[in-house]
C-alpha cells in the first residue's frame, strides 16, 4: 500500500485530492495545523480512513517529525494562504507560509529522504498566478513570470524552490502550474463560489445583493476534481517535470455572472450586482489563459468538466445545501 502525506488537507485541493488517493488505494495522512482544527474533523467525516498528522509549514521540525512518522511515497504540497486579496494584507505570513513553506517542507523531505530504491516523491502546488501581468497568451511551462500580489512572488519562489532541490539533490520534485479550479467544495472568498453562494441566497430570498470588485478579469476555469488527477499522474512520471494544468478556454467575471444568473433562471445579474471597491486589488490579474500541451502529451491529461458544467454543479450544489440549512432554522 503506497503512503501520501498531503499538506493543506482540509482546504478544496486536498479534500479532492485525498478522495482520489484512497480510492486509488493509498494510505493518505494529512498535515493538520493548530489546535483541535475545526476542519480535520469535517475532513475524517468525509474519509474515514484518513489519519492526520499534526504540523505547520512555519515550524520546520514538525514537518521533519511528520516526513519521519508517515515514511511517504509521496508528499503533495497544498498549504498555502491560497487567496491573492489576504495575501496583499498579510504580505510577510504568505511569504512564511506560501514561499518559505515550500522550503520547509521540501527540506523535510530532503532530510528524512526515503530508500534509495523508492525516494519520496514530491509534488509543489504552483499556480498561474506566477504569470501575473502575462508576457504572452497562452502561457505555457516557458512563459516568463511577473507576479502581481505577494501570493503570486510567494508562489514564484515555491517554484523555483522546488526546481532547484530537482536539480541540485536529484530529488523527484515536481510542480504543477494550475491554472484558476474551481467546484462547490471551493472556499466562499474566491469569486466563482462567491457568486454561485449567493446567488442561491438571492433565490432563496435570503440575500438581496452581490457586491463585487472587477467583472473584466478573466481566467481559465476548471473542475479541481479534473486537476488532482494530473497531481497524482505528475507523481506517477518516472522523471520529474513542471506542468500547466488548465482547460485552455477564458470567460470574464461578467461571463461567470451571465450563465450563473441564466441557469437560476433570471434574465440580468444586473439589478442584483453591486460594485464594492473594497474588491479591488491594488494590482490585478487581468487575463489568464493556459496551454495544457505538455500535460496532454506527456501524463495523458484532459479535463473532463466544462464550462457550464462547472456552474452548474456549483449553483445546485448551493442551492441544495443553503435550501437544507433554511430547513433546520425554521
Ligand atoms: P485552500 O482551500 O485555501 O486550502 C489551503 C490549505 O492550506 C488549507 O488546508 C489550510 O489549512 C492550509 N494551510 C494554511 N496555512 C497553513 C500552515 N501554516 N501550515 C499548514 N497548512 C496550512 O486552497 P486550495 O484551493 O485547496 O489550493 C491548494 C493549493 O494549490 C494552494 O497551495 C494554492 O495556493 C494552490 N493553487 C490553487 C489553485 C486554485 O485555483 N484552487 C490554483 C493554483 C494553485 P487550515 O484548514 O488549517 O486553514
Ligand atoms: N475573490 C474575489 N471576490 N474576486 C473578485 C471579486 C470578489 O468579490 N470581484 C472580482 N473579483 C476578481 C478578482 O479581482 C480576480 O481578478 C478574479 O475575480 C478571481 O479572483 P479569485 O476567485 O479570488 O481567484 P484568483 O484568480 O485571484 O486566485 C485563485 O486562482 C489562482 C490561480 O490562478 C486562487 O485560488 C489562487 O490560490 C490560485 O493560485
């Protein structure tokens, strides 16, 4: 039985991510930070079978103990303060925990190192916000970098982190540059379950209003159920690499708004959306749009999900879920 220890269990990632690995037959542990954490219990909820493993990406002998507990095949790296808007606010703790995590842990793997026949594999969650203000479109695994928030120079250096310990230990690192996913277990801050949540409020007459920040961004959304999946196959490569993880297709804010208002059944968003400057980023991310060529090639990825789709499943998701919380309060 193969052993994965997942960092950043109880976020969207690694809920998907441990599903797939027990299902798969894997041994998963999960790294659970603080005290009594609320959500590894949700998270034992939903698999068993999981065992957690207690660690923080700021202190480097409790990933050391971690590594030395689990004895992993595999180590996916997923810990992050993940939403680029808290990351212009708390710019030193996302670099302690979204950089310097990486080091941390990639250094425990390091250290604690595995069997020379079967050495800990480890997979870097690196993201597309690393290409920032895009230097062409689409990006691809050469596209130069220019982060944009502190989460994205975080990201930058967890990458090169990850591509450096591959090549000056021999280790089996590799990183996935994810483009923008998404589903209904994805956290109510970022805008797509932002807009899927409420608009399930505003039909069930809970809320009247969306307030938003800038509805010209685009980005390139797919399923995180899809994108675990090239996470496990990136581990699964005899050679290490990087690699976009993406669907290759764009929509705006305003797009995401259009269907999601349309498949709840009304004619505008525009009556329900308010703008709220406290949305804006002080600089932003305007497009993003992946070339999944090298994944497809090589791992033999493709997403499954699409567009529609995706909305859909997170608005009756939503729906049912807040339909089932107005139940139990009446
Ligand atoms: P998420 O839902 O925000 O989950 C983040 C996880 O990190 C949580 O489990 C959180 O644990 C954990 N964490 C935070 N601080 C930690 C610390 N000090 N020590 C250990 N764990 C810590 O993020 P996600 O969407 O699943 O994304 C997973 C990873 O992929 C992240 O690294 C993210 O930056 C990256 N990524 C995401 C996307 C995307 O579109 N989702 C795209 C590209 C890259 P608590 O429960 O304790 O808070
Ligand atoms: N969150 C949020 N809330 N975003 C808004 C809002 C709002 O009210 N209004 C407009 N937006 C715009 C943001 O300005 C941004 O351009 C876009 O919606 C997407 O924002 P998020 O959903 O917060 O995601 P993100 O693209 O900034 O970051 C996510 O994707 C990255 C990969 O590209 C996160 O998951 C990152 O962790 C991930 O690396």
């Amino acid at each position: 039985m193969k052993r994965a220890l997942v960092t950043g269990i109880t976020g969207q990632d690694g809920r998907h991510l441990s599903k797939l690995l027990v299902e798969n037959g894997y041994q998963v542990f999960g790294l659970i930070r603080g005290q009594a954490n609320p959500k590894a219990e949700m998270v034992l909820e939903e698999n068993p079978a999981i065992e957690m493993i207690d660690g923080d990406l700021r202190d480097l002998s409790s990933l050391i103990a971690a590594v030395e507990q689990v004895q992993p095949d595999e180590v996916y790296n997923l810990g992050a303060i993940s939403f680029v808007q808290l990351s212009f606010k708390q710019a030193e703790l996302t670099a302690e925990i979204t950089g310097l995590g990486v080091l941390r842990m990639i250094e425990a793997v390091r250290i604690v190192g595995g069997t020379d026949n079967n050495p800990i594999r480890f997979y870097q969650a690196s993201s597309s916000e690393m290409f920032g203000k895009v230097r062409e479109t689409p990006q691809t695994e050469r596209t130069p970098f220019h982060p944009r928030s502190p989460y994205g120079v975080a990201k930058v250096f967890g990458h090169y982190t990850t591509m450096n310990y591959r090549e000056a230990y021999g280790m089996h690192a590799s990183s996935g540059i994810l483009f923008n996913h998404e589903g209904p277990l994805r956290g109510l801050e970022f805008v797509t379950r932002k807009i899927t949540n409420s608009l399930a409020r505003i039909k069930l007459g809970l809320q009247n209003e969306i307030s938003l920040g800038n509805l010209e961004a685009a980005r390139d959304w797919g399923f995180a159920g899809d994108y675990v999946e090239a996470m496990w196959l990136m581990l699964q490569q005899e050679v290490p690499d990087d690699y976009v993880i993406s669907t290759g297709e764009i929509h705006t804010i305003r797009e995401f708004l259009d269907l999601a208002f349309e498949i709840a059944g009304y004619d505008s968003w525009e009556p329900y959306v308010r703008h709220d400057n406290r949305f804006d980023r002080p600089a932003e991310v305007d497009l993003l749009m992946g070339d999944a060529t090298k994944a497809k090639e090589v791992l033999g990825w493709t997403p499954k999900v699409g567009f529609r789709e995706l909305v859909e499943m997170m608005y009756e998701s939503d729906l049912a879920s807040e339909t089932e919380k107005m139940r139990r309060n009446s």
